[in-house]
C-alpha cells in the first residue's frame, strides 16, 4: 500500500509498537513529559533524546515471509538540541553491519559517514532558495 495510507490506518503498528526515542539524562529512560496542556513539547537547547526507530517481525506473522520471523532491528542516535539545530552525540560511532561487526571483532571500524551537527538555518535557506 502507500506509506501516507498504512502510517493513516495504522497499519506499521505491528511492526512498530513504540514511538522514535526518549528523553536521555542521568538514566537511561530519563524522567519529563511529551505533552504539555495536551500539546507536544517544544524542543530547547540543552535537551537531549534519543532518536532510535525500531521494527520487530513477531513469529507468525501473516502476510511475512517466515525467513523474517523472530527478527528485530533498532538504530539508535543520541542527540543534543543545540541553539542552532542539533548535535548528533554518536555521529562518530559505528551504525553499519560491517562496521559494527569488524568493532565486534577487535578490528577498526570504517569512519562514519554522517555529520555530526545540523543546523536549522541551513534548512531554512534550503526552503527560501526553492520558493
């Protein structure tokens, strides 16, 4: 189906049971609320969450090959909200097979390919230009 129809009917639930990251701190989970009066909270330099999107394939579920069964995948980044936009706190490790592997195995991992901050403005100058 269209992604904008099963995110609608909620069809990725039973792959996808819990939401994009928390709040990080002094543990793991860290203690504050999402809402406020009803409304999501706005993000404020200082903070820092995790943004780690996760897909689990129960056994038996229909409509899945049985070679994905039993299987579960979460990638995980920690970042900072910064004044200008955002710092990816663990930009500089490992997040692909090999890499993760060959660090499993006591070998240097390849460099990462991802910056490490970003910030709004440039966003925003990205929007403006195409107008």
């Amino acid at each position: 189906g269209r992604p904008a129809d099963l995110v609608k009917s909620g069809a990725y639930r039973q792959f996808y049971m819990h939401r994009t990251g928390h709040w990080l701190g002094l543990d793991v989970h860290d203690v504050g609320d999402y809402k406020i009066d009803d409304q999501w909270r706005l993000l404020e330099p200082g903070m820092v969450l995790t943004v780690e999107p996760g897909l689990y394939i129960a056994p038996g579920t229909k409509g899945v090959a049985r070679k994905w069964w039993g299987i579960g995948i979460r990638i995980e980044d920690d970042v900072l909200v910064t004044k200008d936009g955002c710092e990816v706190l663990t930009a500089d490790l490992p997040s692909d097979a090999d890499a993760i592997e060959a660090l499993m195995a006591g070998q240097e991992p390849a460099p990462p390919r991802r910056p490490a901050r970003r910030k709004a403005a440039k966003k925003k100058a990205r929007k403006a230009k195409a107008s």
